[in-house]
C-alpha cells in the first residue's frame, strides 16, 4: 500500500451566481501522506473550507485532479464518490451535527447503516469500541440534548470513527467549545494520531494550529509556504 493519501494537483474551485465569479481556490497542489496531522489556517474566507469540502467529497474541483487512496475521484460517479466517502472519511464538524431524536449509539452508528455487509451484532460492537476511545460508552444511551458540548463533540469524534476511516477532516473542531473543553478534543486528535490517524483540521486559532505536524497557511484560494509546527 502507497503511504500517499491525498495528491491534489491544479485544483480550483469557481462559484458562479448572477454573473459574478467568485475563485474559492485558484490551483492547489497538495500531498498527504498516512499518518498526517495537517491544520489549513487563515482569515475568512481564504479557501479552507472549501478545500475541506472537496477533500471531503462533499463538493466537486471545477478543475484540476483530485486523488484519494490510489482513486482518482474527479473521474468516477455520484454514487461511487458516496460511497468512496462513506468507506474513506469521518468528518468533525464545528456544530457537532448530531441528531437530536437519536440515542448516542445510534448517532454513532449512522456511518455504518450505509455499509454492505455490517450486521446488526457487529455494528452494536464497533459503536461501543468507538465511543470507549472517546471515554464515552457510559452515554451510549443518552440523547444528546442531555450532553455537554465537550460531551456532544466526543460522541462526534466517535461517530467519525466508527467506520475505520483513512481520513479524519475536522472542520473548526473547537470552535463552538470553551477552551477546556477545546483543549480536551485537542489532546483527543494528538491521542489518534499518535496511534496513526491521518486528519486535516480547519482552524482559526493558531494554538490549535501548532498542534499539528504541518501547517499549510492559506490566502486568496492558495496555500503559502507550508510551516511545520
């Protein structure tokens, strides 16, 4: 197996509304390899969500290739991107999106509902494995209005977690935490990759950014100079 993640190459990204372009990402090239913790940092509106976005398959380059795991995803269908995503990537997201009618353990195990070949036993089993990584498994049948935000953001990562993903992306993983609570997810993401994790983080806060091994500024759609950290 390569050690080679992610290679982008020539990638943009145009919005089009009403007659006005705007260029999210003008040409980035990147390269991850497994076992990565990179941090995209930079104003608003600098491009790093949208990067995460496409690295994330939740959006489609306007140009340039895009390869993830050996897969070049600018050149397969909807339905094999899905299903690529569902296989490849856990996702951390600011607002935590979990869904409120929905116990913990079912909240971690959706990845998992969209899998070909998980039976029922072994779902219930991945889901107690992943929210024992987070020190959750006390809460499995919780609702997550009856959580703390630190507490929702650790059920997140487990839900992030459950399917065995390459990628870990973490979009502003922090940004809705006191800092304790942020720190807490912080030291959580330093514990999975010091155990092999590959994760791209967006983040605002260059005390979190400095926590990566690289730091990949960006401005005006571009990455600058990478920094290690």
């Amino acid at each position: 197996m390569s050690n080679e993640l992610i290679r982008m190459q020539g990638v943009t990204r145009v919005y089009l509304t009403e007659e006005v372009e705007t260029h999210a990402l003008a040409g980035i090239d990147l390269t991850v390899n497994r076992g990565d913790f990179l941090a995209l940092e930079g104003p608003s509106g600098c491009g790093k969500s949208t990067l995460l976005s496409i690295l994330g398959l939740l959006d489609t380059p306007t140009a340039g290739s895009y390869e993830l795991a050996g897969v070049p995803v600018h050149e397969i269908d909807a339905e094999e991107r899905a299903r690529l995503r569902n296989q490849e990537i856990g996702f951390i997201f600011q607002s935590f999106n979990l869904i409120p009618e929905m116990s913990v353990a079912d909240n971690v195990g959706l990845p998992l509902t969209y899998r070909k070949g998980v039976s029922a036993k072994e779902r219930k089993e991945k889901v107690m494995e992943s929210l024992k990584r987070v020190n959750m498994e006390h809460r499995a049948g919780h609702f997550p209005g009856q959580l703390s935000g630190g507490q929702q953001q650790r059920v997140a990562v487990a839900r992030a977690l459950v399917g065995s993903p390459s990628l870990l992306l973490a979009d502003e993983p922090t940004g809705n935490l006191d800092s304790e609570n942020g720190e807490a997810v912080m030291r959580m993401l330093d514990e999975l990759h010091a155990h092999g994790a590959t994760i791209v983080m967006v983040t605002h806060d260059p005390r979190y950014a400095s926590q990566a091994a690289r730091r990949l500024p960006m401005l005006d759609g571009r990455i600058a100079e990478a920094q290690a950290a």
